[in-house]
C-alpha cells in the first residue's frame, strides 16, 4: 500500500493551491462552507479506489430523513468512523444516485474537531471540500497540563463550541442535516476503545428530532499507525454504507434511559447503545459486500 501524499502527490499539489481556510480556528469561523474547486481531484481519487459493489444499502432512509429535514424537523445523521474518506465517499456515492441522491448529499453538514484543519496543509485541502462545522473536542484538553495553557485553552474551547452550536442551531432549522461520528475518532483495530462513543452523543441526540444510524463496510484510506494523517495508506475496496431507519429521537431516548440498570451512566447508556445498533449495521454491510471481496478479510479488522 502506497501513503495518499505520494500515491496522489500531483493532484495534491494543486489542491493546495486551492485552499481557503487557514489552520487556526476562531470562534468567528466555526461555519467553514465546502471550497468546491478540490472536490473533482477527492472524486477522481474516490473513483479510482471503490470497487464494484460500494454503494449505500437503504438509501430510502436517508432520503426520508432529507423530506423530514426539508420540512423544517432537526435531522441528525449518527455514522461509523474508518477513515478520513468515510465523507469523500458518501457523497461520491449520494451523487452517483440521482437527483435524490445529490440533494441528500447537499443537506449535509459535518461536525468536524480542529485537528483537521491543524493538523497538516494537505489534510485541510482535503477536509475543507465539504461543508462542516468546527468544534474544539474536549477531550483534547486532557492532554494540556500546564496550568496556565490549560486556562487559555479552556476560554478557546468554550468560545469555539459556543460558536458552533448556534451555528448548527442555525443550520438544522434551515433544511440542513448535521452528521456526526459518534466515536468522535477513527476506529483503529489495536485500539478497541477508538469504537467507544462519547456520551456527549446525548446532548445531539436529546436536541434533535430524528436520526438515522449509518454503517460502514469497507474502507478505502487505511490508517497509517505511525505517521500523521497526510501519510495514510490508500487501498482499493468495496465499500458499502448501510443506512438504518429513521429513528424519533425523543422516544429513543426515553426507552434507552428507562432500560438503563440502576446505578449506571443512563447518558453513557444511550451511546453504547446506539454504537451497538451501528455495529448491527456494520455487520449486516460487510455480510452484503462479502460476494464482492472474493475471499479477502475485511480491512477494517486488520491491524
């Protein structure tokens, strides 16, 4: 496997001339809409990494979450995290379905942590082709021990997601559909916890109206263990997104705490539950996909 900074190095290179934001995020530019002059190169590389059989499995649930959306009901998509593809992919997929497709694709906005735009030039040309919102992820400040910084960097994080939740507040009353990775990271096979959802996964569940869970089969942008995001591995693969039902999410989460036992996180409960419905999925897309691997193993359980 090749690192997609050399695989795709000339396609790089002009995207980089292409980018618009700048790597420091302020509460005055958490709205960051998609820059589309880099989508054409992401959907040629796309392209050339999806085998036949990739595709989004119940799509009609998605596109009834969009209707929902559209007449005016807060919509929220909860999905699995393989890759930093996992965007570049559903909509490449979304807009390979039609009129009904794009629309879907269109109503989407991200939930994305500062480290995409931080983290590397490369990774933000990439990352700014799709329209999101940017928040400060709490627990990046666990990682901040100087008593001082930490100060500093507590006053960023509450300016920055203050500025993002009216923000999204905005967006979902005006036909938009915010995606969220419940896992708030990539699942990393030597890492059992990275499929551990965040318990702030509540709150978005509590302040939306319907949901749809999606799971995810495949994965065409490996993790690279040692080095930074700009030097994952691109790989071929099919890949297969699997929508689930459109889920009312004040009843859900009503159910979930009443079955939460005695003494538990009854918020935490909630979370762990959805991740399990999104493993649900993900088993039923990788039973789906499995004719088209002709015996490979799937790439997501390797290390």
């Amino acid at each position: 496997m090749e690192p997609i900074s050399s695989r795709y190095r000339d396609k790089i290179i002009e995207m980089m001339k292409n980018v618009r934001h700048t790597s420091v995020v302020t509460e005055k530019d958490v709205f960051q809409k998609a820059n589309p002059l880099n989508r054409p190169y992401i959907d040629s590389m796309v392209e050339e990494l999806l085998l036949p059989g990739s595709g989004i499995l119940n799509l009609e649930n998605l596109h009834r979450l969009c209707e929902l959306s559209r007449q005016g009901a807060s919509c929220l998509i909860l999905m699995e995290h393989y890759s930093n593809f996992d965007i570049p992919c559903l909509y490449y997929l979304l807009e390979r379905e039609g009129e009904n497709g794009k629309q879907i694709a269109d109503s989407i906005i991200s939930i994305a942590g500062m480290k995409l735009n931080e983290e590397n030039p490369i990774v933000l040309a990439f990352t700014e082709a799709y329209t999101r919102i940017v928040i400060y992820p709490s627990r990046s400040l666990k990682h901040v021990s100087d008593p001082a910084v930490l100060k500093e960097e507590k006053h960023k994080n509450n300016a920055i997601n203050r500025a993002a939740m009216h923000e999204m507040i905005r967006a979902k009353k005006s036909g938009h559909i915010m995606l969220v990775f419940p896992a708030g990271t990539r699942y990393r096979p030597w890492d059992p916890s990275s499929r551990k959802g965040l318990k702030e996964i509540d709150s978005y569940i509590k302040s939306f109206d319907y949901m749809v869970l999606v799971g995810i089969a495949g994965n065409v942008l490996r993790i690279n263990r040692s080095e930074a995001m700009h030097e994952d591995f691109v790989t071929q693969d099919v890949v297969l997104y699997n929508a689930g039902p459109v889920i009312e999410c004040g009843p859900f989460r009503k159910r979930m705490k009443a079955e939460a036992p005695f003494g538990d996180d009854s918020k935490q409960y909630v979370v762990d539950r959805v991740m399990d419905e999104l493993q649900v999925l993900h088993e039923a897309a990788e039973r789906s996909r499995a004719p088209f691997l002709n015996g490979k193993e799937s790439i997501q359980q390797e290390g």
